[in-house]
C-alpha cells in the first residue's frame, strides 16, 4: 500500500500534524535519523495510513480558525495513543533516544511523507 502522506510519533517520539500552509522551517533538528529509519514493513504502512486517514477525515474542512468536533480530535487522539516506536519503523536503542550527558540534548526530525494539504513527522526526544 502506498503511502498518501504520512508523520507519526510514539511514547518516546511527539506528533506533529499540520496543513502544511502553515508549516513553518524548523532549525536546529537533526534529519539525519530518517536514514536510519527501518524501511517500511506492510504493518508500518498501513498503521501511518490509517493514522494519515484519519487526520485527512478530520481536518478535511480545516479553514483559518478551524476547530475539529471533540469527538473527531477524541478519535486521532486515541489512534496515535496507541502507537508504539515499532509501529513506525523505530526502535528504543536508536541514537535519538538515548542523551549523552557530556552534550546538549538534541531533538531529531524524522519525516515520513506528506500531501498538499497534511503532513506527518516524528519529533524524538532523549
């Protein structure tokens, strides 16, 4: 299954969703762990499909000032809860979750895919 479009997080990872009219450039995150990233597997695919459905079904009539019904952002809420690091192709012992105390801690960017209008990234946290 292809993907559409796609960014997802985990327990250890943070989500951001956003219309990509109004993404802003990030600075000072390392992209370099999206090369690292394990090559999609069929359940990988499907779980950030089914997350990025659900995203495109809430956020489909998303104008300045938008707010999704509760009971919509209550479903996304729930799908990306239930997300664990394997579900999207990482893994506990990657370089992005573990802090070297002798360093700042760094924030890494990983990009999973985007459409026109929807955008999916994972933000890994130390």
């Amino acid at each position: 299954m292809p993907l559409q479009g796609s960014k997802i997080a985990s327990k250890s990872a943070s989500l951001l969703a956003s219309s990509s009219s109004n993404r802003r450039r990030r600075r000072g995150v390392d992209r370099s762990m999206s090369r690292m990233i394990s090559t999609p597997t069929n359940t990988t695919t499907s779980t950030i499909q089914k997350i990025y459905d659900i995203s495109r079904d809430v956020f489909a009539a998303a104008t300045p000032g938008f707010v999704p019904l509760p009971s919509d952002v209550e479903h996304l809420t729930r799908s990306l809860d239930s997300l664990m690091l394997q579900d999207i192709g990482l893994d506990a012992s990657m370089s992005c979750f573990t802090a070297n105390p002798q360093d700042n801690p760094k924030v890494t960017y990983i990009h999973f895919a985007e459409s026109p209008t929807l955008s999916f990234c994972a933000f890994c946290f130390p």
